[in-house]
C-alpha cells in the first residue's frame, strides 16, 4: 500500500473500502480490550479458515453435482507469488534502522542534557504523560489514535480556514508564554538568540 492510497483511506474517498478498514481495525482493538492478542489471533484464524473450508466444500459439492471440472476454487490465489523480495526487506530494514538510530541519538541528547530547553520540555512530556498513563492504558491510547486518524483529516479539510486560524492564535500565545519565561529565567535563552 503506497502513501496516496493511504490519504485516501483516512480522507474517506471511497467510503465503503474506508468503512471496511476502519472498521476492521477498531473491531480487532475492541476485540483485544476483551481477550488476548493470542485468542483474538486465533479467533480470526479460525473464523477464516471456516469460510475457506466451507466454500470448498461447497464448490466440490456443487462441481459433484453438475459433473463439471472447474479445479480448485482458490487455484489463482494458490499460483500467486506471495514471497517479499530482498530489495524491499532491505529498503524497509534501512528505513527502520535509520529511524532508531536518530531515535536514540535524540533520547541520548534529551537524557544528557546537551540542551537544557529541549530536556526540560521531555521532563514536562513525560511528566504528562505519567497522567495520561494513569487515566489510559496503551491500548485505548491506540483506539484512540486511530480513530483520530480516520475523522481528524476530513474534520480538518471541511473546516480548514477556522482551525488554522485558532492553531495561529494558540501558536503565537505559546511562544509568548515560552518568550518571558526565557528571557526571566537565567541559563534558559536558547543558543542561537
């Protein structure tokens, strides 16, 4: 799945593909709220491999009857080439490496203190996120998530000028909150000021 067919999903431009996905993911993570990733797995494995079983069986019931001989129903999908190239296992590996290595660069600098601002604004993260962990677990951060994914982007292309227009007001009061408490606080002025 490339990135444009993503957009697409999360921009609900065929509603019926969008509906199945999304609904599909949010049944799997309430599924998960309810019982174990190890029986959730099971349970869909199960549900699938009945609905294959069974329309086999049928299709051979049905070719028995007519005498006819179509083949095996899921012949097409069985002759498919299903295995991942090399070039893409690398490019991949080399985008997820490339990512935990800044990851950790940045958690290295962040825990190190090479900027006092930035470490203070992690410590101040972090510390809400202690609130946010004692309200949510992580799975119901993940439903949530992901229910923002599929209705912020088409909230936001409907209502694009008042949201901008409000995140502009609430940009330009945080940096004036950030400004005087630099310029109060001694040791806190930003290197390149």
């Amino acid at each position: 799945m490339d990135a444009k067919q993503v957009v697409d999903l999360l921009y609900w431009r065929d509603v019926k593909s969008t509906g199945a996905v999304f609904g599909a993911i949010l049944l799997l993570l309430l599924s998960l709220t309810m019982c174990s990733i190890v029986s959730v797995c099971s349970y869909i494995g199960l549900a699938l491999l009945s609905v294959t079983i069974c329309f086999r069986i049928y299709k051979g019931i049905l070719q028995a009857i007519q005498k006819s001989d179509e083949g095996h129903p899921f012949k097409q999908y069985l002759d498919q080439e299903v295995a991942l190239s090399e070039d893409m296992v690398h490019k991949y590996s080399d985008l997820a490496l490339n990512k935990i290595n800044k990851s950790i660069a940045d958690l290295r600098r962040l825990f190190l203190v090479e900027d006092l601002v930035d470490s203070i604004k992690f410590a101040v993260l972090m510390w809400i996120l202690t609130y946010v962990g004692a309200l949510f677990n992580g799975l119901t951060l993940v439903i949530l998530a992901v229910v923002a994914a599929f209705s912020c982007p088409i909230i936001y292309e409907k209502h694009q000028g008042q949201i901008d227009h409000y995140l502009a007001l609430v940009n330009n009061q945080i940096k004036d909150i950030v400004g005087k408490i630099q310029a109060k606080v001694p040791g806190m002025k930003r290197k390149s000021e």
